[in-house]
C-alpha cells in the first residue's frame, strides 16, 4: 500500500496532468458540460435545488455533497446576505458555506427594467440644484465679452459674424439665434427694413436697432460706438433675465453696482422706484411680496416714522407674519433718507449710510432665496411627473398640464439650453449606449449629452432597460471593503482618515465612469481598486489593464485567467464590461462566468481528490490543504474548514479536545506552534504536508475499518459567530 505522502506526490508534482487525467473521465465531462450549459439559465433558488445534476455538481465542488439531502439548510447557506456579518452563512463556523454562497447571486435583487434609478435620480437633482453656479460662470464670460466687444466692432457684418455677440443680442431680446435670419436682422439694424413694413411681433427688433449705431451701408456711425456703455449694460440685464440668471452671483454683483450708481444720483424718490431694476432690487433686498407695487415702495421711503397717519405707520400688526412683515418695512425706510416731499434732504445722500451697505448686504443674504424656491417647485414637479415616465417618449412629450416641464428640468441639470435642443437630437442621444465609442452620443463630442444618456436607462428602442453600470453598488461595497484590509488590521487615526477620503474619492469618480476609457483615464479608479485586489506593484499599462478588464473570464484561457492569480481575476471580475468593452446592463443570472468557471475548477479539483483518497484518505486531505493554503492567512481561517483543521491538528501534535476550548485558547494554542506566514512559503508549506503526512500514516498504522475522516468533508457545520 502506497504511503499518504507518496500518494500525495502523484498527484502533486504536477497537478495540471493530474487534473486533465480527471477531466478527461467521461462522467466528469459530461457532468461539466451539462453544468456549463444549464447554470446560465437559472433564474431561482428552487430551479437551481430541483435540478439536481446541477444541484449535485455545485455542493461538490465546494466540498459539501453530503449535505444534498438538507436543502432546507443549503436553501438558508445561499439566500443569506453576506454583507451582514449576523446572517447565516456568515454565521457558520465551516468557510466553505460561505464560499459556496458567494459563488451564486440568489440573495441579490433581480435586475429590473427602470427609467432611473435611485441614485440616477439624486445625482441629476444635485445637477440641476447647481445649474444656475455653472450657469452664472458661463453666462458671465459672454456677457463680460459682449460689453468689452461690442464697442470696438466697425460694421453691421462683424456683430453678425460674431457668434456671441450675435447670441447675447438675439436671446436678450427673446429671439432664438439659431433660427433668426441674419439677412432680416442686417436690414433692421441699418434701416433697409422699414419698421412700419414688420409685424407687432417683430418689434423687438427694431427696439434692438434703437440701441445700435448703424449706419445704412452697415457701417458704425462717426463718432460712436456700435452699441453705448449703457446701453450694453441694459442689454446684458435683459439678456440675463431672459437666461432666468439673475440669481447668479455675477448678477447678483451687476445689480448691485447698478443700484449703488443710480442711488448716488438720485435726488427724488421716484429716480428710484420709477425703476423696475431698482425697484425688484429693494423687494429682493428686503424680502417683500413679490407682487409689491413700486408706487407702494415709494409710499414707504417717504413715511415719516414719526407719523402716526403714514403709511408706514398704518402697516397691520394684526398678525405675527404682519409683525414681521412691517419691520422689513420699517428696515426699508430706514435705509433711506427721503422726505415726505419725497426728496433727498440739500446736500445729502438718498442713502441713510452712503456705503449702501445696509441695503447691498440683505440683497446679498436674500437674491437667491425666491430662485432656490423656485427650483424646489421645479424639482417636486419633476418627481411627480417622473413617475409616469416609462420611455423616451414619455419624456420628450409636451403635456396639456405641464408643457415640458420634465424635460426642461432635465436639459437644465446637464446645462443643455431647452429653448434650442433639437428633440430629435435628444431622442438619439437618451437611445445610445454612452459606453460604446461609437454611437451617437459618443461621436458627438459633447460631455453634456453623455452625462444626459447616462443618467437615464433607455435601450435602443428608447423602452426602459436595466441599467448600466461600470460597477455595481455591491462590488463598490467589496472593492471598499478590499482596500480597507490592504491596511492591515492594526489602523492609525490617521490612516483611518486616509481610507474614508481615497473612498470617497472612489466612490464620486465610480459614480462619474460611463465608458472604459473614463475608468483607465482615472488614476483616481485604476489606482484605488489596483491597491484593494493586491496588483499596485505589479505595474500594469493601459494597455494590459484593457486586457484585462475585457477578459472573458468563463473562458480558462483568456488573458485575466492565464495569470493563474485570482488577484487578476477578481480584479477584472469587479467591473462591468464585456470582451468589446461595451458596459453590461444588470443581469438577473445566478452565477457570473469567472465564478461559473471556478466552480467547475473546484469540481475537477474535489474530484481529483477524491480520487486519491480512494487509495488514501490522508492523502485527500493532503491535496485539500495544498489547494486552500493561499487562503490560510491567520489562525482563525484554519479552525473555519474542520478538515483543514483535522490536517494542523496532526501536523502539530494536538489533541481532539481542541475543538472544545474557547476560540481565543484554540488560536493561542496553534500561534505557539505555527507561524502561519509560513504557509505562503512553497518551500514549508511542502515541509509542513509531508509532515502532516507521516504522521497522519503513524496515526493509522492499524486502521482496517472505513477512514474515519471521511466525515470531515461531510459534516454539519455548527454556529460560531466569530465567523
């Protein structure tokens, strides 16, 4: 009878001849090939039990085919959630359910068709929540450009030539410019178009003429500019009306510096009030109802406060909101100094302090209080309106109710002006996959429209789909867990404040990858997950991470899986994207292809072992331990697999009464005569197994009945929670 340890050696000593000897049998072929085709049409728990060749074929690889007949328990080992450290699998003191249920994906929710999901939804109302800051800075440039620009241009056909000058001119007065015939408008501005010829519609046009100096031959009249300063600065006010941009803080600033001009001349109330800038400044500044008539604004700076039949003494206190709002009132006639006569006193000021600043610094506090509610009511008519949405058409519809509501609200959060969308453009861009390079929405170049198809699940049929991510929210969650145990378990405040940022980090720029070339362009990604799956030393280039990252890894021969390192694998196995590099939409299978294809490893690999341990059982548990020796990194992961433990127990001597002592003890024990490290080590792992083997053969000398290690293959794994 051959020895354990020489057993061992055949199989060992070159363990891929080994196991195509194994693959080669025709029952594991046929077995493996009916696996194969059948696993990837599971969709259930209780069509995967009630196959039972699939069934039977799974609870062997992981070890655990004796356990076929409890399937009320292996029921409760798969459907656990093994995010939750109290859950059943997690639970149980055996590794090997654990494993068993993180190859399948029963517990997870099943991909549903939506038009945006949660986090889609949140991330495009935070969007939309900062338009108008983006907005504010890109509308500013023009501005700021139009009014340095438009004084300095020589004729007619350089302002039309001139595609922001021509912009801001046309939207400032309500006209869209990608419409409006520059031939038209030349002939207003120079005069060859006769006002009393054009429509009450075209009106607009001729008050634009009024404010530019052409003459008829197109040139700019002698002696002036195309356009005055004041009068460009009234343009650029009506322009960002028109943009609804006033609550921008660059309007906010103009405003404010044309107020405190026109409050520096002003010598009667009515120079202010009869205003409608100055007089919508003063209800923003002081937070009055928007629907406060000038004349009343008037009546206010010139009460006497003294007066008892002023009317700002007459103001209802009636009410608590009366109360409040008559000291803004009274706050609004003290920051003036106007008469009852409604003149500023000889001499003065019409401000009670010249600075301004008692009425600058509420407009400050207060400009954008009416245009963030404003929003707020766009946001909640949004949500309401989203519920019915249920594709492409949906959206783009113009209700009765409503109009465009939704889609205006959605243009505005990825800064696409709705006045001048083009529909149709906007139906093939929501319809194309953002993470193919070339579809529509890719080959237009624009990163506005890539962020609008990405933040909504349409499929090409412009129909709901599941949706596409570079990283499924559950594989964030493990490459976060991962990274944080590349640390180390003995962690610095300090350290622990690096990890949380570099987290946050991952998870934004995660959250901003719509392709495979923004996650290889991202440092911030390639970076943090090369560090979570142990691969930052190993210097990858772009070009072998795209190798990777589009492996098919159901496929033993492909390039993630050539590296016979799980590192690549798990790596490769944590994003989205297929061998195209195309990202997958959420898929409702039970079992991912790198995980499909080592389960089938596994099978071949308990099969060879059983194999041995039909001539001897110790040297089954030899091969067991030799496979699961890249896993044993602490103690504890040596007292979770009751055979991995039954092989240390004989390795080093110790008694069967180990398994009853407290956990810690047990550790304690084994920390005294093994140094776990040394398991990674080829060269002592071999040391440690001929060892386990000699005495393993020692132990047996007499034995003539059935191995009674069989069983530790076998039996029910009991709860440990420290597990």
């Amino acid at each position: 009878m051959l020895s354990t340890l020489l057993n061992y050696r055949l199989y060992a000593s070159d363990l891929t001849k080994s196991l195509q000897r194994v693959q080669a049998d025709t029952q594991v072929a046929n077995d493996t090939k009916y696996y194969d085709e059948k696993i990837g049409q599971v969709k259930t728990v209780d069509e995967f039990m009630s196959d039972t060749r699939l069934y039977n074929y799974a609870l062997k690889a992981y070890g655990l085919e004796d356990q076929a007949g409890s399937k009320a328990f292996i029921r409760k080992v798969v459907e656990s959630d093994l995010s939750d450290s109290t859950s059943f699998a997690n639970a149980l003191s055996d590794s090997r359910y654990r494993l068993f249920a993180e190859a399948f994906n029963f517990n997870k929710t099943a991909a549903v068709a939506t038009v945006q999901s949660t986090g889609q939804k949140e991330a495009m109302v935070e969007a939309y929540s900062e338009h108008r800051v983006r907005q504010g800075a890109a509308l500013a440039l023009k501005t700021d450009y139009f009014e340095s620009k438009i004084a300095t241009i020589g004729s007619v056909d350089a302002f039309l030539n001139d595609s922001t000058l021509f912009e801001v001119a046309m939207l400032s007065i309500g006209a869209d410019p990608a419409l409006i015939s520059k031939s038209y408008v030349r002939g207003v501005l120079t005069g060859a178009t006769s006002d009393d010829a054009a429509s009450s519609s075209d009106d607009k046009f001729f008050a634009l003429a009024d404010k530019m100096n052409f003459a008829s031959d197109g040139s700019v009249t002698a002696g002036a500019p195309a356009m005055t300063a004041e009068k460009a600065e009234r343009l650029v006010y009506d322009f960002n009306v028109a943009r609804d941009n006033l609550a921008s803080s660059q309007s906010a600033a103009r405003e404010t510096k044309y107020f405190l001009a026109k409050a520096a001349t002003a010598t009667a109330v009515g120079d202010l009030t009869g205003d409608p800038r100055i007089a919508s400044y003063l209800v923003t500044a002081f937070r009055l109802d928007s629907t406060t008539s000038a004349a009343y604004i008037a009546s206010i700076l010139t009460s006497d406060p003294a007066d008892p039949n002023s009317v700002l003494a007459k103001a209802s206190t009636a009410t608590p909101a009366q109360v409040d709002y008559k000291e803004k009132l009274v706050a609004l006639n003290a920051a003036f100094t106007f008469t009852p006569q409604g003149t500023v006193p000889s001499g003065g000021n019409a401000l009670a302090q010249p600075s301004g600043e008692a009425v600058t610094a509420k407009y400050h506090d207060s400009y954008q209080t009416a245009a963030l509610a404003k929003d707020a009511s766009k946001t909640e008519t949004f949500t309401f309106l989203a519920v019915n949405i249920m594709s492409v058409g949906d959206l783009l519809a113009k209700s009765a109710v409503f109009g465009r509501d939704a889609l205006d609200y959605v243009l505005k959060a990825f800064d696409i002006d709705p006045a001048t969308a083009s529909l149709t453009k906007i139906r093939r861009v929501l319809q194309s996959d953002v993470s193919d390079p070339e579809s529509y929405v890719n080959k237009l170049g624009d990163k506005r429209y890539e962020t609008l198809a990405a933040a909504f699940n349409f499929g090409a049929d412009g129909k709901a789909a599941t949706q596409r991510q570079v990283q499924s929210d559950d594989r964030i969650t493990r490459v976060g867990t991962a990274y944080k145990a590349s640390f180390g378990a003995d962690l610095t405040d300090a350290r622990k404040s690096l990890i949380t940022e570099e987290t946050k980090k991952y998870i934004t720029a995660i959250g901003d990858a719509h392709k495979l070339d923004d996650v290889l362009a991202s440092d911030t990604i390639i970076d943090f997950s090369l560090k979570a799956f142990g691969l930052e030393k190993e210097k990858l280039s772009a070009d072998q991470l795209r190798k990777l990252l589009t492996s098919d890894l159901g496929d033993p021969k492909s390039y993630a899986n050539a590296f016979n390192d799980s590192r690549y694998v798990d790596f490769a196995q944590s994003f989205n994207f297929d061998t195209d590099g195309l990202v997958t939409r959420g898929s409702d299978s039970i079992q991912q292809p790198a995980l499909r294809l080592s389960t089938e490893n596994k099978y071949l690999l308990t099969t060879m072992e059983q194999k041995a341990g039909e001539t001897s059982e110790g040297a089954r548990l030899a091969l067991y331990f030799l496979r699961q020796a890249p896993t044993l990194t602490t103690p504890l992961k040596l007292l979770a697999d009751s055979a991995i433990l039954e092989v240390v127990k004989t390795a080093l001597g110790l008694p069967s009464e180990l398994s009853s002592l407290d956990v810690d003890k047990q550790v304690a024990i084994i920390e005294k005569k093994l140094d776990v490290k040394d398991l990674q080590d080829p060269k002592k792992l071999d040391k440690f197994i001929a060892r386990f083997a000699a005495l393993y053969d020692l132990n047996n000398a007499d034995l003539t009945a059935g191995s009674p290690y069989l069983g530790l293959f076998s039996q029910p794994a009991g709860l440990l929670g420290v597990f």
